[in-house]
C-alpha cells in the first residue's frame, strides 16, 4: 500500500509539497484535487484546440503534471488552418467596380 501511495503522489504532484499523512488521506485528497485539475487541464485544452476528453482523462491521471503540460502546450496547428488575420478585411475594398 506504501508503494502504490508514492506512485499516487508522484502521479498527482503531491511529492512536490511534502504531503505527509495517511494513505487513505494521500488517495482521497489527490483524487478530489486531480478531479478539479482534470477539468481545468480539459478545459484549457479545449482553448487550445486539443481534445477536452483526452486531457480531462490525461489530467485526471496525471493531475498538477498534465495541467503543467496543457498550460505549456501551443494551440494545435489545425486550429489555426482556417483562421486568416487581414485587419482589413471589414473594409471594403477599392478594387471592386463601383456597381458591384
């Protein structure tokens, strides 16, 4: 049970801060705590054009590292395939005849 504690606080990022106490506290405290994470890390995946599903279960799993990793990751190169910046595209262009 001690050996499975140390994989739930390396997992979770617990060993980080120091978290000494029971494992039965370990399990519970890095399950609620990783079940926010997963939903921040899904939900800044998500901005980032990247799969909600895939990083909440990758944060859930992994939590304080997966959240790191979604923060540190830059938006998928698919997002930005259909996105064109012309700051002048809401003006009218001058090169249209006068009737169109």
């Amino acid at each position: 049970m001690a050996t499975l504690a140390r994989i739930v606080s390396f997992c979770s990022g617990f060993f980080l801060f120091g978290f000494k106490g029971a494992e039965i506290d370990l399990f519970m405290t890095a399950f609620v705590v990783d079940l926010v994470l997963a939903f921040l890390t899904a939900s800044v995946a998500t901005r980032r054009a990247r799969s909600g599903a895939k990083w909440f279960a990758l944060g859930l799993f992994c939590g304080l590292w997966a959240f790191a990793a979604a923060l540190l990751l830059l938006p998928s190169p698919k997002a930005s395939v259909g996105i064109v910046s012309n700051p002048k595209s809401s003006q009218p262009s001058s090169r249209l005849p006068s009737n169109f």
